[in-house]
C-alpha cells in the first residue's frame, strides 16, 4: 500500500470505537515529519514572534495584486472569530488582514480553490486564517478569503506568501 496516498490521517477510517492501527501509524508518521521539519528550521510555523510585514513590501504586493485589500478589524465580518490563540495560549485579536472576494459558478468550483490553498498552506505551514462561501442563487457563488497570522493578529510575510501562490492557482 502505497502510504503517501494518506497524506492526511483523516482521509483514513479508524477501527469503530478507537483508532486503527493504520490511522495510528500515520498519525505517527505526521508528528515525526512534523518534529523533523521543524528542528531543520525548514517551514516552521508563524509564531508571535513573527515580525508584521513593512509597509513598503505590504505596498507592493497590493500594487502587484489589485484584487485583495486590507481589511481592518473594525470592517471584518461579524462571522470572522475576533480572537485565535495563539501558539503560548495568548488571545490576539485580528488587526489587519489581507481580503479578496472571488466569484464562482459553482460551490464546487470554490471548494476546489479553498482544497488547492489548503495543499498551499501545508506546504508553507502557514493557511488562511478565516475564509466565507456564500451561496448567491442565481448569482452564483461568493468565496471570501482573510489572510493574517494569527498569533501575531497582522499581515506578515508568510501572508504575502500565501497570497502570492494562492493568487498564482487562479
């Protein structure tokens, strides 16, 4: 059996009542790789330490990529959680985030995006903080992405990442 078809452990049915062997195995396996990448430096997650991105890179990406904007904790959604925890066990409330609506036919068409910025997110470590799929009837469908690192509540050059290579599936 060809393990690397389970990349992830829940894709993978645990023996009723408990985990199976397999499930365990692979769960396993996810914290090992998990353990190794991080003790290389090699993708490690944003921390509250992360430094928020400079203005100027900030300037640029939004001149590079007119579709998102920055959305201010004042203007986001009542649905986005207004706190995340964040790796200490500190509340850190979203102050900026970056924002881009995008508009589908389909509702499969904007899970298909939200799956490729997921498998973009596991390679970076690093994934949308908050994302909103409204359905529109007859208008079609309405997804709506935020970008921030949530132990810090700021846009970060992780975000910057994330948008770059979210923007460049589309």
């Amino acid at each position: 059996m060809d393990l690397e078809a389970f990349r992830h452990a829940r894709f993978v049915a645990s023996a009723p009542g408990s985990v199976g062997p397999l499930s365990l195995a692979l769960l396993f396996r996810n914290v090992a790789d998990a353990a190794e990448r991080r003790s290389s430096g090699s993708a490690a997650g944003a921390d509250s330490q992360t430094p928020q991105v400079d203005q100027a890179a900030l300037d640029a990406f939004l001149s590079e990529h007119p579709h998102w904007s920055i959305g201010h904790a004042a203007e986001l959604p009542p649905q986005l959680p207004q706190t995340a925890a964040a790796a200490d066990g500190s509340v850190v409330p979203p102050v900026r985030s970056l924002v881009r609506t995008l508009k589908f036919e389909t509702h499969g068409d904007a899970t298909a995006l939200l799956g490729s910025a997921g498998e973009i997110g596991d390679r970076l470590d690093h994934h949308i903080a908050h994302s909103a799929i409204e359905h529109r009837c007859t208008h079609g469908v309405r997804l709506t992405v935020h970008a921030y690192t949530t132990s810090t509540g700021e846009v970060t050059s992780r975000d910057l990442e994330l948008c770059r290579q979210i923007e460049a599936q589309l």
